[in-house]
C-alpha cells in the first residue's frame, strides 16, 4: 500500500466510523453469532496475494460487524461504562500513525514530556495533593497505564519490594524468601475481581473483609483483621481502598484507612477506576478525603472521561518504590539524559509503552475542564432521574444511588433472590 492507497484507506475508515456512530441508536447491541462463527466465513489460510482494501474494508462489514458488542450503543447497559469521543480516536489514530515505541526518553522525547504534562493537568484537575504530581519538588508523580487491573498489581508489587528491604533494613532474622511468605494484603468484599487476582499473581493473599450494609469497609474491620493477622506471624504490607465499588459505586473512607496504614507501614492503594473522574467536579471532591495517606492512586480516565481504551492514571507519592521494584538496566538502554526526565520503563511492567498521552491531551483540550465536568454531572443528573423514575413503579425499588450507578430489584422477591 502506498501513500496514495493510504489517504483513501484512512477517509475511507473515518467514514466508516462515523457512518457507524450515526446508525448505532439502531444496531441490535448483541450479536446473534454463536462461539466459532467466524471460522466458517473466512478462508483457512491468509491468502497468498495481497487484496484491496476495498475488499477488506468490506469484508470489516459483512463478517466482523455481526460479531461486536456496541458498548456505545444507548441500549447497552451491561460491564461498565466505556468512554469515547472523537478526539479520543484521533488520538489513538495518530498515536498509531507515528509507531514510535516510548522505552526511553530519547526514543521519542514527546511521550514522556507530553505524559509529564497530562499526568500534572489532569491531578491538578481531580484535586490530588500537589506531592503526587510531577511538577512537584518532591519524588512522586504520575504514569498512564493500561488499566487498572494492571496497577494494582504493579503498585502490590512496588509495596512487597519496599516492605522487603525494610524489614532487611531492620537486620531481621528472616529470609527474603521468608518475608514473601508472610506478606499478606486487604481489601472489601465489594472490591473489583482484579484486586484479587492482583495478590494471586503477586503471591500475596488478598484477604477481602466484609463490607457494611452499605457496601462501605469500615476502618474498625480492616485493623481487627491486621491484628488478627500480625499474631499468626503474619506481615501487613498492601491495602486497596475502593473510591466506587464495582457492585454499588461505595466509597471507602481514606481517613479512617489512612492512619492505620500509616501507623503499620503498610502500602495504601486507592482504587477509583470509575468514580475518580467525578473528582474533576469539586462538589463530588469530600468523597476522597484522607487521600493525602495514600501511596498510590489510580483512576480510569478511559471510563467516564471520554477517553477511548486503555488509558488507566497512576500517581505515586514515591516513585523511587516503582524504580526499585521494576529497574533493569541494559546498555542498549543508556543514553545521556538519565536523571532528567522520568524514565516510565521502571515503572511500569513492559518495556515499550504507547502515546496514550496524546488522546488524553486531545479530550482535555477540546473539551476543557468545564465541558468534562458538564459531562459528568448530565451522567449524574440522568442517573437521578432514572431513580426517580423507578421509585414511581411500585414493581421495583432501588437499593442505592451513587454517582452515574442506579442498582434496583423486583419488589417482593425472596432474601437468596435480592441481588441489586
């Protein structure tokens, strides 16, 4: 394919695109394909001669479109929300356009300055303490990664190395090894499944305490447990705290789970992959207090921002935790600049990383903090109206209201039936 080819592939795409988003509305949202179907309606081998992209292009129609899920759809109301918006996919189009590969600073400056400069906007934005930022004098700041099933288990790990090396610090009288086997960490019940798998793939129990009736973990529950914990010869190390719960948008209380993580040097995580983004409206801001005890949070702009998928926030208080769990240095990676930029290949899992910060850029710039904020209080403001209608059939009854989340149940149903 060349240029020429290119231009009219690509008009041909963004056509195609928006052709889709106006039709959606009347797109039946789940496909009627069974497991398999698309084995039958390609051939069993890649062909031989290249083919048009015309051909291809209609090919994306006739067979692929059938088997997707719109997310988008109005009718959809299933998972989560997915964010989206057209500066969005121009971000990520251009993001693949130029195919650089971010492993370091010199091998393409602009995605870490860019990044640096998001990641300082969009703290700024949610009202996070200055020492989180990278504009800060301090070591904390910020990094974009996948989602947030990806950062808790890279924030886990930061807190298993930096309890390690302090408990080694201390010249006790355990192993490494040792350590790592008594390492065990918390959360609620109402906590997503990646907070568990977190600790499976770190190896460190995730032990989830129940919540109260409303979904809340209680600080009271959470130090019974580490002290239940410590005299079975146990160590604390990792507690996520959940700023919107996957079943009923709850939040857990920073001010009560701070001080005790303080007192027990233990790693406080902050989970608001969803509900973070309310952050941007200062009315919604009391629901993060204590957030200063955090070490690490975390929200997922690419849920309710407006930004396409993957785009998950991090900052750390500390970043030297990250660099420390995560550092492999190789002289095929050196270059003259080290110290003078963040170097986001130690804190993060894999190596290379994409330009996700210019979707990011995109939607703040083109939507400005007013129009995002304007978003998420229609969001709000629709789910509060979707309550109040609900409360006017006297079939249902809604169980809870927070946010953009509305959960309701069939009236009269029995005790082992009630799921919201």
């Amino acid at each position: 394919m060349d240029i020429g080819e290119f231009r009219e592939f690509g008009k041909a795409a963004v056509d195609y695109i928006a052709d889709y988003f106006e039709t959606i509305r009347d797109r039946q949202v789940m496909p009627d394909v069974k497991p398999g179907y698309l084995e039958d309606l390609i051939p069993k081998d890649a062909p031989n001669n290249g083919e048009s992209w015309q051909e291809v292009l209609q090919d994306l129609d006739r067979i692929i479109m059938p088997g997707i899920t719109h997310w988008h759809s109005p009718n959809f109301h299933a998972f989560y929300p997915s964010a989206n918006s057209f500066p969005g996919i121009v971000g990520e189009m251009l993001s693949a356009g130029f195919g650089c590969i971010g492993l370091s600073w010199i091998a393409s400056p602009a995605y870490t300055e860019l990044e640096v400069v998001t990641m300082n906007w969009l703290g700024k934005m949610i009202g996070l303490p200055e020492e989180f930022l990278n504009c800060s004098d301090g070591p904390g700041g910020g990094i974009i990664q996948g989602s947030a099933s990806e950062v808790t288990f890279i924030a886990l790990l930061a807190a298993k190395e930096r309890k390690v090396a302090e408990l080694k610090a201390q010249n006790t009288t355990l192993t490494e090894s040792e350590i790592k086997g008594k390492l065990i960490a918390y959360s609620s019940d109402q906590s997503n499944s990646s907070v568990e798998k977190a600790g499976l793939l770190g190896s460190m129990p995730m032990r989830l305490l129940p919540a109260d009736e409303n979904g809340i973990l209680r600080g009271t529950v959470l130090a019974k447990a580490i002290e239940e914990d410590k005299r079975k010869g146990l160590i604390p190390c990792y507690v996520v705290a959940n700023l919107g719960t996957t079943p009923t948008c709850a939040f857990d209380s920073l001010e009560e789970f701070g001080p005790i993580c303080q007192k027990e040097g233990i790693w406080l995580h902050v989970d608001a992959a969803y509900a973070g983004t309310a952050f941007v409206c200062p009315e919604y801001r009391y629901l993060c207090r204590g957030v200063e005890y955090a070490d690490s949070f975390n929200f997922n702009p690419h849920k309710w921002m407006l930004v396409n998928f993957d785009c998950s926030a991090m900052w750390v208080k500390n970043a030297k935790y990250l660099v420390e769990a995560f550092n492999v240095e190789r002289i095929y990676l050196e270059d003259a600049h080290k110290g003078m930029a963040p170097e986001y290949r130690h804190w993060q899992i894999a190596l290379g990383r994409r330009f996700r910060a210019l979707k990011l850029w995109f939607v703040m710039r083109i939507y400005g903090v007013e129009g995002i904020q304007k978003h998420v209080r229609h969001h709000i403001s629709l789910a509060k109206h979707f309550s109040e209608l609900v409360g006017k059939d006297n079939r249902f009854e809604v169980c809870s209201l927070s946010m953009g989340l509305v959960c309701f149940r069939l009236k009269g149903m029995t005790h082992s039936q009630k799921h919201c």
